[in-house]
C-alpha cells in the first residue's frame, strides 16, 4: 500500500487545491498515469502517479485545499501495509475537528480500519445529508463551464467532468484559466525573494553572432513544409542543451547544502501567461532531441502552459532553465535563479550591429547572452566556459 501526496510542484509551492479527480476507487493505474487535476497559485496542473497499483481509497474530495505532502489517495501496489498507520489522513482530522467529532469513537470503515470523511459525517449528529438535485459537476469542470460559457444542464454525464464540457464546447482545448493575480503575484515575489536572498548570484553576458546561424536557418525553411519551420529560439535552446552537457557544473540542483549533478538535461523553459505571471516548465532531455522535435515540444509546451494543462513532472523536473524577453525587443535579460536549480542562460532579442570580420567592418546578427549563475555551485570561469560553448555551437548550427 502506498499513500499518494499532494506534490510540491515547484519550490514556491505550500498548498495546492483537488480540481478534479481522474481516478475512482477501484481503478487500475500505472506510474506515470495523470490520476487528479491540481490547482496552484500558477497554473491548473495534470498530476501523475509515482506507482502503479489499485486505487484505494481518495482521501481529499475536489475543492480541498492541502498543504504540499498532505496523503491525497491510497494505491494498493500488492505489498502489505505497513504496520503502524495513521487513524485518519490530516484534511480528514481537519474536518472531524471543524464538525466537534471525536475520531476516538469513530468507527473506520476504509481499508485497514482508517476514518474516512464519510465516517465522520455519520457521526455527526442529527446529520441531515441533502438530496441530489442533479448530476454531480467537479469544481474544475464548473470553472470550466463558466469560462466557456457552456451551459451544464446540456450535459449528459454524471458526474461532469473537464473533458465532458470541453467536448460540449467543441474546444479540444481549455480556455485560459483566470487565475488570481494576487496570489500569483506573491508566489512568484516569496520564490524571488528567497532566490536572491540565499543563492550568491553571478552574473556574466556576452554577445554572439549569428551570421552562420540565421543563413543555416533561412536555407532550412526554405526546403521544409511551413508547420516544420525553425524560429532562432529552438537553435538557441539546443545550443544550451547541449552546452549544460559539456558542462555538468551548471546542471543540476543545490539541495541539503551540496551540488547534485543532474544525469540528464532537463531544460526549464520560462513562459509569460497572457494574464500576468511566469511559469517555467521543462523540456525532458533536450541535449538529445533534434532542433525540429524541440521546436515541436516547445510549441506545444507553450500552449498547454497557457491554456493551463501541463503535467506535474514538467514542472518539477528542470536542471537548467531558459528565459528570453526577445521577442518584446529587450536586448538582454538577466534572471534570477530558479531554486534548486543552480543556473540560468538569458537571450535577448536578434539585432543587427557592426560587427569585425576578418579586419573588416560588416553588418551581422547578433544577440546578447547571459548567464545567472550560484556561486556556491560554480565559479565565473565555469559559467565562461557554458557560454562560450553556446557560442562554439551556434557557429555549427548544421550540427546541431
């Protein structure tokens, strides 16, 4: 038996609310399988399990609001209990406390005798349960209704699920979730509060010219059907993929007061929501993909992020993350790391300048570099050395 808790979906997260359950009791999962839809102060997130086995017991009903860690479900993996097990899951003694039950004289009827909600609601006095009026709707799916104006009594289905009024919309899609830009705000404010607080930031730029790589581009385009063209950004990305492989100091995590190097490159990517705020999913392994599977996941890790349907390992999993402001004409950025990670590489936007070639004066594109780096981890020579590499590789976009 295995307790499933509510993740921690990124460093600036404490609490994160059940939108919606994917799974019942009785239900076969396996690791990797999206079990529940969570809300946090960012984003509406798909997360999945971390084994495989049979859903026991749903310990947290939708609309519950948990602190990271708190038990969200128990998955029967076919080894025995553990001996010592706790009475009730905590939302479950929260809800005992607020209803003045005594869980000592509550008789438990989940698997191996532990208090349920319901078990606590039977024992509440003169209890009156109220009478179904209709077809059960989770809260995500009525969010969801209320953004797509889709009316629920047009929905044969019970219980409505996210995926039920998405179809009654005709949007394979979700619309942009209004999240709350105070809370988002604060979020992200405590994380970047704490960044620069406790990691040793240090800062290098450099500017590299993309002669080779915007006519490697062109020639590119030309020859591929328009859905399989490449922007600057993905060689940019696999460039620093590439450079975080040769450069292991840079990739990975600052935990327990020691650098943990990561085995693979996992690459955070930063992403503005329309609303306001920032998320920065990864990239799993983007050292090995080829620049067209990048641009791929990269399109399509923008629009899930925005139209909030990313997964919970996409957010936990970045070694090294990307952020650019290109695109709104900034020439450089330099960002604050993203805890535990230990680094982080900014673009600025593509411009023209007078460059020196071979002692002569000509005109080239060229971009701004930056690198953000924790000096408790790695030293300005180390940080040199991953941007030079970035460099060294847009000079041979052909092998990339």
């Amino acid at each position: 038996m295995a307790e499933f808790l509510m993740p921690s979906l990124g460093a600036d997260m404490d609490e994160g609310t059940v939108l919606e359950w994917l799974v019942k009791p009785g239900d076969t999962v396996r690791r990797g399988d999206v079990v529940a839809v969570v809300d946090t102060a960012k984003a509406a997130v798909d997360v999945e399990c971390f084994v495989g086995g049979t859903v026991a017991e749903l310990l947290v009903p939708e609309g519950e609001k948990v602190p990271v860690g708190t038990p969200l479900a128990r998955i029967d993996t076919g080894e025995p209990a553990p001996a010592r097990r706790p009475l009730a899951s905590p939302p479950v003694r929260t809800y005992a406390a607020h209803a003045g039950v005594d869980l000592t004289a509550v008789h438990g009827t989940g698997r191996g005798g532990a208090i349920t909600r319901a078990d606590v609601e039977h024992a509440i006095p003169h209890k009156a349960a109220p009478k179904p009026t209709g077809p059960r709707v989770t809260p995500y799916a009525r969010k969801l209704a209320e953004e797509l104006a889709v009316d629920l009594a047009t929905i044969d289905a019970d219980p409505v699920t996210a995926e039920d009024v998405r179809a009654a919309a005709k949007a394979p899609q979700p619309a942009p979730a209004t999240r709350d830009q105070s809370a988002m705000r604060q979020a992200i404010g405590a994380l970047m509060a704490r960044a620069k607080r406790e990691i040793p930031h240090y800062y290098l730029t450099t500017t590299i010219d993309l002669h080779a790589a915007t006519e490697w581009l062109r020639e590119h385009n030309r020859e591929v059907p328009v859905a399989d063209r490449l922007v600057p950004a993905a060689l940019l990305l696999k460039a620093t993929a590439l450079a975080a492989k040769r450069v292991p100091q840079l990739n990975g995590h600052w935990v327990d007061g020691a650098f943990r190097p990561a085995d693979a490159v996992h690459l955070g990517v930063a992403i503005a929501l329309r609303g306001g705020g920032l998320v920065a999913p990864a990239i799993e392994n983007a050292d090995t993909l080829s620049t067209g599977e990048l641009m791929a996941r990269l399109r399509d890790l923008v629009s899930r992020t925005r139209s909030g349907r990313l997964r919970s390992s996409e957010l936990t999993s970045a070694t090294i993350t990307v952020t650019s402001l290109g695109d709104l004409g900034v020439e450089s950025v330099h960002g604050v790391i993203y805890p535990p990670q230990v680094a982080l590489a900014g673009f600025g936007a593509v411009t023209e300048r007078p460059w020196a070639v071979d002692g002569m004066l000509a005109v080239r594109p060229v971009v701004v570099a930056t690198l953000s780096g924790d000096h408790r981890a790695s030293d300005g020579a180390t940080g040199a050395r991953l941007l030079n590499a970035v460099d060294t590789l847009l000079q041979h976009p052909e092998e990339l």
